[in-house]
C-alpha cells in the first residue's frame, strides 16, 4: 500500500502511427483556420490545408509499407495493428478521400458551393433564402471531413474493440454533421441527418453491448485473447456469439447492409451530393475494412457459426438493394440502393474466406468507390433553378442535349451493371470466383441473380437518356469547374483502367490480404 503508483503509458510506434496523426493534427489546424482566417480566404485555406495533408497521410502509408513486419506490426500495447492488410486499406481510404475533397471544394457550379453558409438559421426562413443566394458555403466541412477520415484510418486498424469503438464515433461523429449542412433542400438535409445519427447511435449501443458480452467471455477485448478463448475459455459460449452478433449489427449498419441498411436512401438523398459520394465510398471502405479484422482475426474460430447467418443477410441485401432499385424515380435513392446491393456482393467476396476472398474484397471496394464518386459527381452537373434535379423524369433526352456527359455518365452505369471492359465486372467476377472457391456456390447463384435485376434501372436510365426527347422541363448540363473535372477524370479513368488491366491490383489485394494479430 505504501509503494508509488505509477501510471505506465503504452508504447507507441510513432512512425506507423504517422498517417493518422498528419489528419488528425490538421484537422485541428483547419479548427484554427475557422477561427483565425479572413472569410474571403477561407475556403481555399482549408482546401490546400485538406489535400496536402491527405496526400502526406498517404505518403507516410506509402514509405511504411516495405518495412512492416510480423513482430513490428503491432503497436499502443497490440491495441493497434499496422499490418499491410491495414495499410492498404488507410492507403485507399485516402486515394478515395482526395478524389472526394476535391468535390468538397468546387464552389463554381453555384455561388456558394453545395454547402450552407450558416448551419444554425430557420430552415425556410428570410434569412435562410438570403443566405444561401448570396453567402459563400461553410468550409467548417474540411475539419470535419479529415477528422472522419481519421477515424476511418484508426477503425480498420484497431486491434481492440475498445479502440474500434472509440474510432467509429470519431468518424461516425463527423458524418452526422456533414450531413446536415446542404445548401439547398435545407430541411431534407437536416431530416436526414437526424435519421442517421439516431440509427447510428443504436448501432453504436450495439457494438458497445457486443463488446461488453465479449469481454464477459474472455475477461479481455483485444483480438489475440478473444482469439485465444474461444477453444481454451470455460465460459458459456452464449455470451461470445451474442457478443458477435451485435457487434456485427454495429458494424453491418455502416456497411449498408439489409436489414440495417432503412438509413441509407434517406441521407444518400438528403446529404450534400460531395457528402453523399465520400461516405459512399470512405466509409464502405472503413466498415468491411473492420468487419474482415473482426471475424478473422478475433472471431476466426467461430467461422462455421457466422458464416451461414452473414450468408443469409448478403442474399437478403443483394436480393433487397437491386429489387427496390428498380423502383425508384430518384437517382441518388437509385444510386442508393445499389451500394445495399453491392454491399451484398462484398460479403460474398468476404465469405470466400482466404487470400483470394479478402483480395477479391479489397480489389472491389477500391473500384467501387472511384466508380461511386465519379457517378455522384455526375449527378452534381444537372441543375435548375432550385439546385440539382435528381428526378428520372428530368433527364428524358439528356442524351440529345450534352452527348458527352450522358456519354460519360452511360459508362458509369454499364460498370455499376458489370459490363465487361470495366471495373465492375472485374470486381465481381473476382468475388463470384471467390466465393466459389470458398464453397459459397449458393452466394453466387443469388448474386448473379440480382445482378441481372439490378442492371434493369441502369440501362433504364441510359435509355431515358439517349432514345427520349427532351422536354421543357429538362435542366441543362452545367460546365464542371477544375476541382470537379478532375474527379471525374480520376474516377472513370481508374474505372476504365481496372476493366482493361486489372491484374496489377488483384495481384497487390491478394498478396496484401492477410491480418496479423
């Protein structure tokens, strides 16, 4: 009783913890800038601020590859793993995070940009109109927006529940604010917003609940000891499967699938578009991200229990997102839909189990999320006076009146159905063939399945395009600015590239695809 209590901190890797520190500590510079910064300069400020720090970020992820080990991979007392599975995942989570900022900052297409200058005023009110016509938008976002990213990059890291859950609310927290700031359609913006913070906060609790159970288990929530409990620990399993059930449901409600997915069409149409497209490809990239570290690094010995069930919730989210797909008249609950379904098709690849299933999981998530930006982006350009007109009927004839952008935009679509040439079939080629070796047969019947289902609105919408006339109420194409031309480049030339030649990056997700403990 008589000795010092000593408080002994964790040892940490500085060097492989240097990716996200660079967010993080520029994510409180753009706190800064907010406070200190002209108004006039701001949003340039925190652009460069933003993208310099994301591509040092991704340099610091680049330069830690070659000198990860088995025995240096771990660090903060194995409550972290920097593992080249990880670093992949940090490395595409902030590919996708610049092509997404670069969205974040267009501020030609509208005075303003698509984000409200002032979140905090009347929705509708006199004010309200002033000023979204004449006040340039909030640059609060960029912040928030590294700060998310951040999160993200601690999530699919995160050898720990615990730190898992801290992570998820550092970049769930951000999210829920982003958002809430669209410029125009104020009250959906904000309806939305509301949706999924408090559907968020439910799979939160989840995951909290989960951890708890687990830890009631194995008396300890890092992946080794759960792993290491679950044939030696005397324990009732009850309490380690429902532990795993629910915090598969925290994590399945990020990643979009059925029957977690009831938040996703409502914020995809009620967020900023740019929101909308980086949480469409980021966080898709964070959820399966930490939901393959979860299940074969800390819960692999229960594979023959979680396999058949997550089977089940893939088939009911492919078979839920392409049916409901086809009955939309909105093109970004359309576009919505599809990232259920395609969730669904990354559980197959992630169900495959091995290095060709979490390769061929890795390599889709990549492809995807350019192709999920670049279309959003799309969607960005077609606009009347109240702001970007998303109804199918608006864009009969599209096709006659800007042939390039419906062009480009066609293109899209086919690689959302898997058209051969483009990265969408190659993505799903890799996870049906996974699968198959994995002796999911029965995954794939229902995957092809549903993509046959599902390419009905994608080629509806291209028909609508080119073989309708153009009436009186279709909006024009606006010209993109330099920030959104260049996303859109990126976007359909890397979704272009993977169709052409893919194998470069199969051959780096399958040889990156292993998770240390």
């Amino acid at each position: 009783m008589g000795e010092d209590f000593v408080l002994k901190l964790p040892e940490l890797n500085y060097a492989a913890l240097a990716p996200m520190l660079i967010l993080l500590a520029a994510a409180c510079v753009g706190v800064l800038v907010e406070a200190f910064v002209p108004r006039v300069a701001r949003n340039a400020v925190q652009l460069v601020l933003g993208l310099l720090a994301l591509v040092g970020s991704l340099v610091a992820v680049v330069l830690r590859a070659p000198h990860v080990t088995d025995a240096n991979a771990q660090t903060a007392e194995r409550a972290i793993s920097i593992d080249q599975a990880g670093l992949f995942l940090q490395g595409a989570i902030l590919v996708l995070a610049i092509v997404s900022l670069l969205l974040f900052g267009e501020r030609t297409q509208e005075f303003g940009g698509p984000f409200v200058a002032q979140a905090a005023i009347t929705v509708g009110s006199d004010l309200d109109r002033q000023q979204a016509a004449k006040e340039s938008g909030a640059t609060e976002v960029y912040p928030l927006a590294l700060f998310a990213v951040g999160g993200m990059m601690l999530f699919v890291t995160a050898n720990d529940l615990l730190v898992m859950f801290v992570a998820l609310e550092v970049f769930s927290l951000p999210l829920y604010l982003l958002c809430a700031l669209a410029r125009r359609k104020r009250l959906l913006s904000q309806e939305a917003a509301l949706k999924y913070f408090l559907l968020g906060a439910y799979a939160s609790a989840f995951f909290l609940f989960g951890l708890a159970l687990v830890y009631g288990f194995a008396g300890a929530v890092d992946f080794r000891a759960i792993h290491a409990s679950v044939n030696n620990s005397p324990n009732n399993v009850i309490l380690l499967i429902a532990g795993l059930a629910m915090l598969s449901i925290g994590l399945l409600f990020k990643a979009a699938a059925a029957p977690f997915h009831v938040w996703t069409p409502d914020v995809y149409q009620g967020a900023p578009t740019a929101v909308t497209a980086f949480m469409a490809a980021c966080t898709k990239v964070a959820a399966f991200g930490a939901l393959a570290r979860v299940l074969y690094v800390g819960f692999d010995g229960l594979g023959w229990q979680f396999t058949p069930v997550l089977g089940v919730v893939a088939v009911l989210t492919m078979l839920v997102g392409a049916i409901l797909a086809v009955t939309q008249t909105d093109l970004k609950r359309l576009l919505a839909y599809s990232s259920i379904a395609n969730a669904g098709y990354l559980l197959v690849g992630l169900l495959g189990g091995g290095k060709e299933g979490l390769g061929s999981m890795l390599f889709y998530l990549v492809a995807y999320g350019f192709l999920v930006i670049a279309a959003f982006g799309m969607l960005t350009l077609v606009r009347d006076a109240d702001g970007e007109a998303t109804h199918l009927s608006r864009w009969a004839g599209l096709g006659k009146r800007s042939p390039l952008f419906a062009g480009v935009f066609s293109f899209l679509l086919l690689a959302f159905a898997g058209i051969p040439l483009t990265s969408g079939f190659v993505a799903k080629f890799a996870v049906f063939g996974a699968g198959i070796a994995g002796n999911q047969t029965w995954l794939v019947l229902f995957g092809v399945l549903s993509s046959i289902i599902l390419a009905f609105p994608y080629i509806r919408v291209v028909v609508l395009m080119w073989l309708n006339e153009p009436g009186e109420t279709t909006p024009s194409v606006s010209i993109p600015g330099a920030l959104t031309s260049t996303a859109l480049m990126i976007g359909v030339l890397v979704t272009l590239v993977l169709g052409v030649w893919p194998s470069p990056l199969l051959d780096l997700t399958t040889n990156v695809s292993n998770f240390i403990r």
